[in-house]
C-alpha cells in the first residue's frame, strides 16, 4: 500500500463521517431550516471530499480531472439549491419558525413576525 | 347470404395470416445455448464490424438502427400530441425566476452542463452515453432557462419555433443517412463505409456519431418543447 493509496483512502474514511454527522442532522435538528442547513454544508463537505479521495485513488489525469469537476459542481450547485428551496419555502409560508427571538428575513420582507405565531 | 360471405372472406383473411405468421416463425432457428446465440456474435464481432468501442451504441444505431428510427418516432409523436392538447396559446407567462443567488450560480453553471450534454452526444461510441442521454441533459438547460430565469426568457432565447426545426432537423439527419446508406451501401441505415476511421477517436465508427447528433437533437428540443407547454399559465409566482 502506497503513500497515496494511504491519502486516498483517509479522504474516503472522512467523507463517510461527514455523511453520517449529515444524517445524524437530518433525524435530530428540530425543524426545516436547521435540517436544510445540515444537508447543505455537511453534505457539500462529504461529496468533495470523497470526488477528492476518489481522484487520488484512481490517479490517471484525465480522470482525475472529470471527478475534481464533479466535486467542483457539487461545490457551487448543493448550497445554491439549498438556499432556493430555503426561500421558496420561507415565502410561500410553508415552513415557518414560529419559536425564533429574531426574525430578520421577515422584517425584511416586511411581514409582521407575529402574524404567523 | 351477404352475412355467409362476409363471414367467410373473414375467416379465409384470418386463416392466411394465422399461416403467413406460422410460416414466419417456423423460419427462426431454435434457441440455441448463449455461445451460439446472437448475443455472443455481437460480443465477438461488434466491434469488427460497426468500429464503436461501445456496444450498446452499436446495437442501437447500427444493428437496429430501424428500431432507434421507430423509437423517435414514437417521440415525436408523444411531441405532437402533448403540444396539441396542452398547449393554449403561444405567448408564455412570464415570471421574476429564482433569486440573484441562484441566477449567477447558473450563469457560471449551465455552459458547463452544455458543455457536458454535447460531451455525451458526441462520445456516445465511445463511451456511456449517447443520443437519448445527452439530449436530456440539453432539455435540461431549457427548463433551467424556464424556472429559473422566467419562462420570458427562454422564449427570448430559443423560442418554439426554433426548437421545433432543431428536432424536425435532427428527425431529417437520421432519415438522410439512412438514405444515403441505401445509395452507398446497398442497404436502409447500412453503416456508411468511407466514414470509418481509426478505431477510439471521436471521428469514426461510420455513420453512429452523426445519428448520435440528431438524435440528441431530436430528444433535447422534443422534451424542451413538452415542458414549456405544459409550464404555461402555471408559473405566475415569485420565489
């Protein structure tokens, strides 16, 4: 086992922690903003991290480049669909925090924080 | 009487074609074991015979092509009539799209997943992928267009009309090589001879790249126009 095999392999072991802390989120954070949050960072940080160790495994460059490319679309595409269907489901009253101190995004939006409460 | 004859005439018709269709199956050789089959000539010789490094390709667009042909058809004709009952009038319904957020990140994002689906068309001997594949991933750049940006861009950018000659044209690639295949090569979709090359490069394989690209063509321009008819009078919010 060579040293790069080692790094390859350290990568792949902690993208699956980052996977299991993710689902760990999912079942435990109390509502659909704070689960929409842990899908978003830590599982951005799981899929690079395992197109990252699957690039060192397979070590051919062309190759290496295509799965650094994936990563790379993960990096820019997982936190902006996030944040879209954050923002739709804020606006369309679908979710709504209703035990929150502070609610800037509604005084943003210029609605009453406690019409909804 | 005219009952008794027309009776008859219907059982002589039915008899003759119970025969005709006897006579055609009795024609098939009997199942042989897997070595002797069709599936391990395809194996052994497909690549000999077509020059695509992926068989599947090779079944679809050149041992079948006839079928593919048929198949988007079939699609075209799903594109008519969805647009016949769907669709009630031409002018879309704009909206504001998603938030500056999410339409930078597609800026920088949808001319890699061009980018991507061309890829796929193109490399369709090559490697996984082809036509079908590659064409959806293009019909996803307009329905990118769609949500995102407002349904008033898209009909800006690539409006039905030109979808429907960018399908119409990729409909008219297929049906123009298969011709050429009966005036080169003596046969319908027969593989063209003087376009094979060396075997792996993108240029070669005879004629599957160039029905690879029209199909590809064909399905992203087809499913691009069944979801702006059916997103009609529905976007009007938002987000």
């Amino acid at each position: 086992m060579t040293i790069r095999l080692i790094f390859s392999y350290f990568f792949m072991v902690s993208s699956a922690a980052f996977a299991v802390v993710t689902v760990l989120g999912l079942l435990r954070f109390p509502d659909v903003y704070t689960r929409m949050h842990a899908a978003a960072v830590v599982l951005t940080m799981s899929a690079v991290l395992m197109s990252i160790g699957t690039a060192i495994y397979v070590w051919e460059f062309f190759l290496s480049i295509k799965i650094m490319m994936i990563g790379l679309f993960f990096l820019f595409s997982n936190p902006m669909a996030t944040h879209a269907i954050a923002r739709a489901s804020y606006k369309r009253k679908i979710a709504l925090p209703k035990e929150y101190e502070i609610d800037a995004y509604s005084e943003y939006l210029g609605r009453d924080s406690d019409e909804h409460s | 009487m005219n009952k008794l004859v027309k009776k008859t005439l219907i059982t002589a018709v039915l008899a003759a074609a119970a025969f005709a269709l006897y006579y055609n199956f009795s024609l098939l050789p009997g199942y042989q074991d897997l070595e002797k089959g069709i599936s391990d000539y395809i194996i052994t010789y497909g690549l000999h015979d077509t020059g695509s490094l992926n068989l599947i390709t090779a079944v679809l667009y050149d041992y079948r092509a006839f079928d593919s042909l048929g198949e988007s058809t079939v699609i075209f004709g799903a594109v008519s009539g969805i647009v016949l009952i769907l669709s009630r009038k031409m002018l879309p319904v704009s909206s504001k799209g998603l938030s500056f957020i999410v339409k930078r990140t597609l800026g920088i994002m949808t001319p890699f997943i061009a980018l991507f689906g061309f890829y796929v068309i193109t490399h369709g001997h090559l490697s996984p992928g082809g036509g079908f594949q590659g064409g959806v991933i293009l019909a996803a750049i307009s329905i990118i267009f769609s949500i995102v940006y407002g349904s008033a861009f898209d009909y800006r950018r690539y409006s039905p009309q030109t979808k429907t000659v960018l399908e119409t044209g990729g409909a008219l690639t297929f049906l123009v090589i298969g011709l050429a295949g009966i005036v080169m090569e003596g046969a319908f979709l027969k593989n063209l001879g003087f376009l094979t090359a060396e075997r792996g490069t993108l240029i070669s394989a005879g004629s599957i790249p160039y029905i690879n690209i029209g199909v590809g063509f064909k399905v992203g321009a087809g499913l691009a126009i069944i979801f702006y008819s059916m997103i009609q009078k529905t976007f009007e919010e938002d987000f």
